[in-house]
C-alpha cells in the first residue's frame, strides 16, 4: 500500500494499539496486510518521538489506516466491515477469531473486535434470501433475527419453507 496511495482510505482511530489490530486482521482475513508505519518524528502532546502515528493495512483487499489518536473516541456499530462468507466453516473461523480474541457477540451476524470495531459476518445465502423477497425473504429475515453468529443450515431450511 504504501508505494501507492489510493484516492479513498478507510480511516479507523485507535487508542494506540493500531499495529496491534492491523496484525490481527491480516492474520484473520484474506487478501489482508500490514504496510507502512509513520512513527512521530518529534514530541507531541501526550506522545513523543517515534511513537507509531499511523498504521496502512488492508481488510480482505480494502486499504485502511490506523490512526493512533488516543482515548478520546470510541468506535459505533455505525460503522462496520460486512464480509461475506460462502459456507459455515468460513463463517465460524471469521467468528470466532474475532469473539475469542477479546471481542463479544451480538446479533444478526454481528460481532464486535477488541478493539471496538463491528463487524458483519455475513453468508452469501442469507442475503440471496433477503435478496429474493417476498415469503422467502420473510421467512430467512425471521430466523436471522433470532441468531447471533449465522447458521446457514437454519437459513436453508427457511428458506425451502
């Protein structure tokens, strides 16, 4: 990433532990990598020389930077990464990675990372379904509501109902 800088750049604020969380997702999710580190090049209130500034990485190939700002901003489930999976031992792997490394559950296929940040883990055949409409739609939207991680086997068999 950093020998070529891209027009748009999903920009993630930290508590300055950006490298910490760009080394996760590169080890969690494919197409995934740490790039360049910005260290401070002088003091800086509440900081000093050499303190990593800035972390490129990239989620499943969209390019990010960390930002390490400190404490004053925490992160909402108004923002989230939705990555699609196309069976439940990819869906389990991303899940779990994410709620065993210090995040939590949550519903609809949405879990939370240590670090604040939401994400969607979410099987293609769930939103073929919603996709789909009318009863199908219906009846695959029912039984999501009632799941935290995504049991696509339960998504199925709703939608053959």
């Amino acid at each position: 990433m950093s020998n070529t800088r891209v027009k748009n750049t999903i920009c993630l604020w930290f508590n300055n532990d950006a490298l910490d969380a760009a080394h996760f997702y590169a080890a969690t999710f494919p197409d995934s990598n740490v790039g360049a580190i910005c260290r401070a090049p002088g003091d800086y209130p509440n900081g000093k020389e050499g303190d990593i500034l800035t972390v490129e990485f990239t989620v499943c190939g969209i390019p990010c930077l960390g930002l390490n700002g400190g404490p004053q901003f925490s992160h909402t489930e108004a923002f989230s990464f939705q990555i699609a999976t196309e069976t439940q031992e990819e869906t389990d792997r991303y899940w779990n990675a994410i709620v065993s490394n210090g995040g939590e559950e949550s519903a609809c296929g949405w879990c939370k990372d240590r670090w604040g940040i939401s994400w969607q883990i979410t099987p293609r055949v769930l939103m073929d379904a919603l996709t789909a409409g009318g009863a199908e739609a219906k009846r695959a939207f029912a039984a999501m509501m009632d799941m935290g991680k995504i049991d696509i086997a339960k998504i199925e068999a709703a939608r053959r109902r």
